[in-house]
C-alpha cells in the first residue's frame, strides 16, 4: 500500500506546501514581517531535505538534518505566536496611557474652562451692572452692548469646548429649548457683517417674512452651527460674491446656506470628517465636523450638496417645536426696574463666599441693602469663621476655591447645625461648572440649589425669594429652578392649588394649565409601555412650565420623576403622576 501511495501522497504534498507558501506570500501585504518568518521556517525544512539528499551515500545515513529543519519550521509559528502577544499586550498599555491621557486632557480642560470662566463672569456681571446705569448716554449703551455680546461669544465658546468631547463620546446631555432659529440667523448676520463685509461678500437672507421659526434644541449650538456654515460660506464664495440663507419652517425645519463656489471633489467625499481641510490659511478641519456633530446632538442632521454650476449649499435640519408649554415660556416678561429689585423681601443676614475679589464685587452689587446685609469670605474656612460669629440666613458660595472648598464647607455647615441644633440655613451654590456631576456634588453635600455663572440679578433674587417662600414647606434639597429630591412630601399645600396672575396673562394661562395636564399624561403614556428614557423629556418640560407658573410643588415632583425616571419603581413612579394629575385638576386661577 506504500508504494501504490507514496506517489499520490507526495503530489499531495507539494500542493500543500505550494498553496502555503502563496498564501503567506500574499500575507506579506499586510503582516510582512510574520509572514517572512513562516517563510524562513519553511524553507529550513527544504534546506534540510536537500542536504539529507545530497549526503545520502554517506557511510552513516542516519544522520540526518531533516528533523532539524521540521524543528525549525515549528519554532517559526511559536515566534508568530510570540511576536503578536507581544503587541497585544503593548497595545492595551497604550490603551491605558490614551484612557489615561482622556482623562488627564478632560480635567485640564475643566480646570481650564473653571479658571476663564471665573475673571469673564466678574466681567460679564460688571457690565451687567453698569447696562443698570441710567447715567449712560445712547453711545455708552451701545458700547456696553457691544462688550456684553463679545463676553458671551467667548463663554459660549468655552462652554462649547467640553460639549464636542461629550458629543463625540456619546456622553452629552441635551436639554432641548424653544430656541427662534430666525432670531439666531439673524444674530449670526449681526455678528459677521464686518467679517463679510473685509472680504466684499454679501450676506442676503431669502424671505420678507420675520416671524420666528421656533425649533426644539439649544440655542448655543444652534448659533455655533450657523455661524460656522455661515463663516465657511463666506470664506468659500470669495470676493464680489454672495452668501444666501434661506429659512423654511415646517417638520423639521430647514436652513439652507448657498455660495457659488464649489467643494473639490476630492474634499467633497469626506467634508464632515475630522481635520479634513485645503486651500484654508489656518483651517483645523474641525469646523464642519463640530458643526454635524451638534446637529445630530440635537436630533438633527446636516447636509452637503455641491457641483460646478450649482455652487454649494449646506443644509440644516432641526426639529420643529410642538410643544405650546414649552413655547410658552419663551413669552418675554417684564424685566423689573432697579429699585424694585428685593423691595418685597424681609432682611437677611447673606454671606457671599468666593476667591476672586470681582465675583465678589459684582455679585454684592447685586443684593439691595435693605433688605440684605451682606457679608464677604475669600474661602471656605474664612466663611466657617464668619459663621461661627453670625450664622446668616443665605450662604452663597463658589464651588472650587483654595483652602476649603464650597462642597466641604457645604458639608460642614449641614453638620454643624444637625450638632448643635441650629436653624438651617438655606445654601446657593454657585459655579462656573455646568455639568451635571457638579450639580449633583452641590446637592448631595447639602446645598439648597445650584446656578451657574453667570447668574443674573432677576435670577439670584428670584431664587432668593423663592427659598424664602418655601422655608416653611419643606427642608429637602433642591435643584436648579427650584424643585425637589426624592423624599419631598406628597401632600399638597392649597396655596400652591391657587394661581395668582397678571390680568394681561389671564387668557393665556388656561391653555398653559390645560398642556401642562397634557404632559403629565405623556409621563403616564411613556411610564405604562416602559420607555423610562423617553418619560424623562415630558418630566423635564413639566418642571419648567409648573415652576414658571408658581406651582413649586408641582415642579418639584416632576423633577423627581425626571431624576428618578431611570432607576424608580414603576408604582413609585406611578404614585408621583397620579399625585400631579390629581393636584393639578385642582389649581384655580386667580387675578392679581
């Protein structure tokens, strides 16, 4: 049977080893270095078949080289083997460092955003203070505008650099406004006619109709996106040439930004991609990437269509805003004149805590004495001794500061009064962070809420007043807007079941009442088909409009149900809802 099958077995063999060495040659293309290795093994086996060959008359035949060349033919997988567990292992180093570095860039850059924002705060609320001034003439007013919006590009700017590493980790939290994308385009105009004016381009938006075109998203990325295509179009058409915007409302609605020039088509294919960029002095080949990347952020997208003779045009899409509650709360309400800014409230005993001079300058101005008597730290152990002389009714602080920061201090004033049976002293925290881990820090350690600068002063009184209101109604934490924690109480209070409103708003607010019920039973409808997610939106729009109307209570339990929507039990979630629709089918409005 040998001898029949020696031959075929050989053939056999030759094949094999033939198709082999192909498939390890075509292997180089891509692992050259493993492949040649395999390659070397082979070829020792035929080194060694050729020398046993060539001394096979030797007087001892049995010394043969064969097994040396099978030997080495094996170690050359083994070294494949070891050569790829190596980068393996080298690669998840590298994956560490880059983790590591991530981390490292994300905190640099909050500590970063932490140490701008606060000087452009102090700026921010010193222009504020003197926009009060009615001493300024028309020019001085205009100059002061001027300022302020320039300080506002720059904030938006910095908050926007930790939003696009959130976006592009899937980690941003959207919180869709009514944002007027026609007031935003026309913002935009405002802002770059100079710019386009240098480079003798003309900025022309389609359309004689100027009533606003609200959209569901926020209206920070929807001014960066429009600026950016706007910028890059103006930058594209060159000189003589003219940059169309055209707005159309509808479901979604659509932006269109037009210039003649034309996307090489080389560029074309990638347009969105990142750093892909040409011909551009400076270009990062962020823009239009940073520019889809917040479209889709707020459920959106953003489109390129170019050519020779039909120039480009870039396309916005954004979801159109159905929500009235929401729509709502964009209705402008009278900004109250200086001396009546805390005529209503009693005096109090304020200590304002933070470790730059001018926040501390700014925000002082901002509480009327009388009715507040204000007193000032630089740190958090500076204000654990002004409280130790004089324990004030409002304690607001800056989060990070030097020394003791304002979450240990928070920490301590909570554990000093359950120790010595103080009477509690409601907390603002305010700071420069505006993510949603330093919220949650603020509250846990005990603040009664949180802000971010920078805050107005309608805001800080406001929210001053309404802490004082509920003083007597719960004792729980809040958070922003004034609303509860898990543990607020259930019951009701009947002042909170009457509205009391302007006159002029009285035609309004029954449609407003009647959508807000509408909402609470869409928190019903997402909690019953188990989509926790999608009850968080309907939460989180109630918590607004309820707390704009003056039903705190109300307000309070959405946010519960907003913050809990996750985690909850479906009857603890249950019991809330019912609660807010059975509370709200008592609220009687009243005329001022």
């Amino acid at each position: 049977m040998y001898s029949y099958s020696a031959l075929p077995g050989q053939f056999i063999a030759v094949a094999v080893s033939t198709y082999v060495v192909v498939a390890i040659v075509r292997a180089q293309r891509r692992t050259r270095t493993d492949a040649r290795i395999l390659l070397v093994g082979m070829l020792a086996v035929l080194v060694a078949l050729a020398i046993d060959l060539f001394l096979i008359d030797r007087p001892r035949p049995d010394d043969k080289f064969a097994p040396i060349g099978f030997a080495l033919f094996l170690l050359s997988p083994a070294v494949v083997i070891g050569r790829r567990l190596s980068h393996a292992l080298n690669a998840e180093e590298r994956n560490r460092t880059l983790e590591e570095n991530a981390r490292l860039r994300e905190d640099v850059e909050r500590m970063s955003r932490h140490d701008l924002k606060t000087p452009l705060n102090s700026i921010l609320g010193a222009i504020r203070l003197l926009r009060d001034d009615v001493r300024l003439t028309t020019e001085q007013q205009e100059l002061v505008g001027v300022l302020q919006r320039a300080g506002f590009r720059m904030l938006e700017m910095v908050n926007l650099s930790l939003g696009l590493f959130r976006m592009e980790t899937g980690s941003y939290d959207f919180r869709p406004q009514a944002v007027d994308l026609r007031d935003v385009v026309t913002r935009v105009l405002v802002d770059l006619h100079s710019y386009a004016e240098a480079g003798s381009v003309t900025l022309y938006l389609q359309g004689s109709e100027r009533s606003p075109v609200f959209v569901r998203a926020e209206e920070l990325l929807c001014y960066s996106i429009v600026a950016n295509l706007v910028k890059n179009a103006v930058e594209a058409a060159g000189a003589g040439h003219r940059v169309t915007l055209s707005l159309r409302g509808g479901d979604p609605v659509t932006l269109t930004v037009h210039n003649p020039g034309e996307v090489p088509p080389d560029i074309a294919g990638q347009f969105f991609e990142k750093y892909v960029t040409r011909g551009k002095s400076g270009g990062t080949g962020l823009g239009t990437y940073s520019a889809r990347l917040m479209a889709r952020a707020q459920q959106g997208e953003l489109e390129l269509q170019t050519g020779l003779a039909k120039g480009t045009t870039l396309t916005l899409t954004l979801p159109a805003l159905k929500d009235d509650a929401l729509l709502a709360m964009t209705a402008a309400t009278p900004e109250p004149a200086a001396a009546q800014w805390g005529e209503d409230m009693p005096a109090r005993d304020v200590l304002l805590v933070d470790d730059d001079e001018f926040t501390r300058l700014v925000t002082r101005r901002f509480l009327p004495s009388p009715p507040f008597n204000v007193e000032t730290a630089a740190n958090g152990q500076a204000a654990i001794d002004a409280m130790l002389r004089r324990w004030p009714h409002y304690l607001l602080l800056d989060m990070e500061m030097p020394v003791k920061s304002g979450v240990d201090t928070v920490r301590w004033v909570r554990e000093h009064e359950a120790a010595h049976g103080i009477a509690r002293c409601k907390v603002l925290m305010l700071s420069g962070n505006d993510d949603e881990a330093s919220t949650q820090r603020a509250l846990r350690a005990g603040a009664d809420r949180f802000l971010v600068k920078p805050v107005s002063r309608d805001l800080l009184l406001a929210t001053l007043r309404e802490l004082d209101a509920g003083l007597a109604q719960s004792e729980a934490a809040t958070v922003p807007g004034g609303l509860g924690v898990p543990g607020a109480d259930f019951q009701s209070s009947p002042a909170d079941e009457i509205v009391v409103v302007d006159p002029e708003w009285m035609e309004v607010f029954p449609g407003f009442v009647r959508s807000q019920r509408d909402t609470v039973e869409a928190m019903a409808r997402a909690l019953q088909t188990g989509d926790r997610e999608d009850l968080q939106f309907p939460a989180h729009r109630a918590t607004g409009g309820l707390g704009s109307m003056g039903l705190h209570w109300a307000a309070r339990q959405s946010r519960i149900v907003e913050q809990d929507a996750l985690h909850a039990s479906s009857p603890e979630l249950e019991r809330r809802i019912v609660a807010l629709r059975e509370h709200l089918g008592k609220v009687r409005i009243e005329s001022a």
